[in-house]
C-alpha cells in the first residue's frame, strides 16, 4: 500500500463505490414488496412443485387436516363450555 495522494483517493473512492453498492443492497432487501414477493414464492413452493409446477398435495393435505382439527379442537371445546 502507497502513500501516495492519488493511490488513496482511489482506495477512498472504490471503497465509496462498494459502499454505495451495499447501501443499494440493503435497501432492496429491505423493501416491503421485495419481501411481501420473496414470502409469497416461499409460500407457493410449499404447495406448489417449482420443476413441474404441479401442485404438492402432500403438503396441502398436512394444512388442511391441521386446520380442520384446529377446527373441531374448538368446537369440542365450545360444547363443554356449555
């Protein structure tokens, strides 16, 4: 490393410029529709196969019975309250 005026105003300015880089970064990242889209596709490649785009049945059948019985727990609980 120089001492050079020039070599650290070029050390000054390509740190600036990697800095400006991961401010963009981050405020992309940190956008509310950049993560609204990123959890929407988490979401669809849980019930949906991204190579074939065919639907996970597997993994609809778990929600569904999760709340069905989430269902039923509360209406079982509703009648004895009574």
């Amino acid at each position: 490393m120089s001492n050079q005026p020039s070599d650290i105003e070029r050390e000054i300015e390509e740190t600036r410029e990697r800095l400006a880089g991961t401010i963009d970064q981050l405020l992309y990242r940190s956008h509310p529709k950049t993560i609204i889209g990123r959890e929407v596709a988490q979401v669809k490649a849980y019930y949906v196969d991204p190579t074939t785009g065919e639907p996970r049945t597997d993994n609809i059948l778990k929600t569904v019975g999760g709340v069905v019985g989430v269902v039923a727990f509360f209406v079982v609980l509703r009648k004895l309250a009574r």
